[in-house]
C-alpha cells in the first residue's frame, strides 16, 4: 500500500500504540545534552525523523501526549530557572518541529487526522466519547469490577445503545479499561500508583533530577487515557526513569513526607467512591448490577425473576445483552429484574434461588448437567430451552412447566422424544420456530410469554 494511503506503523502495530513509544522516546532523548552539548548534533536531526514519524501514525492521542509532556517541561524549566538561554537551543527545536511535522504530512498525507475533531458516533474521536461517558455507570455498576478482559464484552451487552452493535477489543482507553476490569481496592492502587510515580519523578529544590522523566511519564499518562496503548514495550523506558527516580532519590536522601502519602490515599480514595456517589445520586433509567467479576448480571431492581443461564451467542445473537435491555425495557419491568448468569459457578447458587423462570441456550447434555449442579429447581418454576440438544431426565421434569424451542432447520435426535412427550404432558410446550436454525433472531418473546404466565 502506498504511503499517502496509510498511516505509519511498523509490524502490523497499532499506529495509536506506537506513537505512544515514539513519544516517550522523543522525550527521553535531550538528556543526551545534559552529558554533553556535543550530542546536539545527534539529538536534533533523531528528534524530526521522530516527530515525522509521529505525524504519519496520524494518532491524535500521541500528538496530545507530546503537547502535555512538553508542557510540563517548560513550566519545570521556568520554575527552576534553567530556562534555555540564547537563540540556538529555540532555533534547534524550532527547526526539528517545522521539518518534522512538514516531512510527516508529505510522506504520510493521512497525518492530517490529527488536525480534524469529528465527534460524530461514526468517528473516532465520536465513538470514545460514547464509550467512555459509559465509564462511570460501569465502575458504579460493578464494584469488584467486570474482571480481566471482559470490559469491552461488559460494554457491549449492557451500555452500549441499543441497537448500535458495534464490537471492541477494549474501552479505547487503558486507563479505562483496566479501572472497569479492576474491583476497587486495585482502582484505588492504580491511582495511588500514578499520583506517587509522578511525584517520585518531580525534581525540587531538595531533589535534584532531569525533567524529562515526569515529562515521559506525564506523557505516558495523557497517552494511555486516549490510545489503548499499554504494551508492554511502551513500558521500560519510562520504568528506567523511575528506576533512576529511586536511586537518585535513595543517593540524596530526599524522601516524600507523610502529608503526601496522606493526601494521595484522600484524593484515590474520592476519585474511586465518586461513581457510586454520582450513581446513588441520579438513579439511571436501567439500573444494571454485577457480581462476581462479570459472571451475574442483574438488569433491573428488586428479586431476579427470570435468569437465562449460559446465554449463547449463537442462539441468542453476538448482542443478547442489547436485546435484553431493549425489549425488557418495553414488556419486562413488570415481572422482575433479569439476571443473566454467564458460567454455572458454584457461587452464583444463592442468586438463583428465588428465580422463577430458567433459560438455557444452545447448550447439550454436558452444559446442562453443570446447571443441575448449581440450583434445584422448586416445584412453581419453569425452564425454556432455546435450541438445547437434551434429553428429559427428572431434573427437566421437576419444573411446572417446560418449553422447548427449536429452530425448523435446527438438528436434535432428541427432537422426536420430546414431541412424543409433549403430546401426552400438558406440563411440557414443544414450539418449533420457522425459518430458523441455530440463531433466533427475535427469541425475547418466547421469554416474555413464559414469564406472564
């Protein structure tokens, strides 16, 4: 692919995950200067190819991440007084933005992104802004958070619009997306983490230290918000600062005090309860709780009245979670809150207990049995099966009432058996679903019907 057609990257990497890397190093490198002015003639030319660089990945959130850090960096310089003098260091820096940034837009013309704000729901900057507005309700909704690699799934099933179906890998944001994989104490040591790294790096009168390391890590910071770029390659330059951060600090005996620790531990604190104070506040228009890392999910308030249990995708569509909540939202308020249960824990038992109606989808004889193992069913409960391959045992037979749901071109060899007993059973519905196979596309009224009986 041509150049002009694409955006800078290297081995297939993300270009938002790569800039970050070139922007740590962009920062890192005047500290060459402070060894010797010699290496000036190395710096500068390295710093425009970078900065080139940096404009071809057309990564808005590097651009911000490079802006933050030099920010920081000139206010250290004003505030320590070592404010470059003359009007070379200003015509060097000058000269590797100018040639850089005009080198980036000619070999990469996609690096013009960086200069368009489109906060359209079909642009990028739009689509994060839509995800991370949903933030808040998915910190507040999940204490013990939605557990490690489930964010992005956590977003789709029970905040994203209904009706969108727009599939991610993560919350467009690393930041995000392990504070809503995190339960709360790690959000709050998450927090407590970054507040005592940047202060660790921040030279002072008593603590004498290159700048360039809180810049690097404020830029990593800003970077990390905006791109989902927390690779681990990004990671040890800016650990070697700190690592240099420690030594220095350890060789002058400059220590933070305990004002500081104190401070840190208020503010995290706030910063991770806020949620559940915004939340407590303003009740949301569909309130959706979960427990166990992600595993029980409640849609509603009050006593679960239905649970469908091991929803699967292929029965249920890759958005259940969005069909759920928008037909719920239409017919389902009145019979109870909806849990949704994803893998039969021994733990979710408790949950399960009051439960009125079951469903189960997609799932053959092993599936079920682990269900059997995690609640017995009371004598008033039913079951809906959607494209289940099981057969009647007494387990089955223990609820008061059992529909079994096939797609028409949906293959069960215990098809036949269930027909049969359902002739003679009145406890027992057999519903064929035309036109369909494994996926039923409109499958919550067969829900809806049950649960108003």
């Amino acid at each position: 692919m041509a150049l002009e057609q694409t955006r800078f990257t290297v081995f297939g990497l993300n270009p938002n995950d790569l800039a970050t890397f070139i922007v740590v190093l962009i920062l890192s490198l005047p500290i060459l200067l402070k060894w010797s002015k010699r290496w000036i003639w190395f710096v500068w030319p390295v710093e425009a190819v970078l900065i080139a660089l940096l404009v071809g990945t057309g990564s808005r959130g590097g651009v911000l991440a490079l802006i933050c850090g030099s920010i920081v960096s000139l206010i250290l310089c004003w505030c320590s007084g070592s404010w470059p003098k003359g009007w070379k260091p200003w015509t060097s820096i000058a000269f590797a933005l100018i040639l850089g940034v005009s080198a980036g837009l000619v070999a990469f013309p996609k690096g013009f992104r960086i200069g368009i704000i489109d906060v359209s729901p079909e642009a990028s900057a739009g689509r994060r802004l839509e995800v991370w507005s949903t933030v808040p309700a998915m910190l507040a909704s999940a204490p013990d958070g939605w557990g490690v690699g489930n964010s992005a799934e956590a977003y789709e099933q029970w905040f994203e619009p209904a009706g969108e179906a727009v599939k991610l890998k993560h919350l467009l944001s690393s930041h995000l997306t392990w504070l809503v994989e995190f339960g709360w104490p790690l959000r709050w040591l998450y927090l407590f983490a970054w507040m005592t790294t940047i202060a660790l790096l921040l030279p002072s009168r008593r603590f004498n230290f290159p700048l360039w390391g809180v810049a690097v890590w404020t830029a990593l910071f800003v970077a990390l918000f905006y791109n989902a770029a927390g690779k681990w390659w990004n990671w040890p330059l800016p650990a070697i600062w700190f690592g240099a951060a420690l030594l220095s600090r350890g060789r002058q005996k400059t220590f933070l005090g305990w004002r500081y620790w104190s401070v840190s531990v208020l503010v995290s604190g706030i910063f991770v309860e806020l949620p559940f104070v915004i939340f407590g506040i303003h009740d949301p228009e569909i309130r959706v709780s979960a427990w166990d890392g992600g595993n029980i999910v409640l849609i509603g308030s009050g006593k679960p009245a239905v649970a469908i249990l091991g929803p699967s995708k292929n029965v249920l569509g890759n958005f259940y979670g969005q069909a759920i909540r928008r037909d719920w939202d239409k017919t389902g308020q009145d019979t109870g809150s909806v849990m949704i249960v994803t893998e039969p824990d021994p733990s979710v038992s408790p949950y399960l207990t009051d439960c009125r109606l079951y469903v189960i989808s997609g799932g053959d004889e092993t599936a079920v049995s682990k269900w059997k193992s995690v609640f017995t069913p009371k004598s008033d409960s039913m079951l809906v099966l959607i494209n289940c391959r099981v057969s009647l045992d007494d387990w089955i037979k223990g609820f008061s009432r059992v529909i079994y749901c096939r797609g028409d071109f949906y293959g069960d060899s215990h098809y036949n058996e269930w027909k049969d007993f359902g002739a003679t059973n009145p406890a027992v519905l057999v519903k064929d679903i035309p036109r369909s196979e494994a996926y039923i596309a409109d499958w919550w009224p067969l829900v809806a019907e049950a649960a108003a009986k």
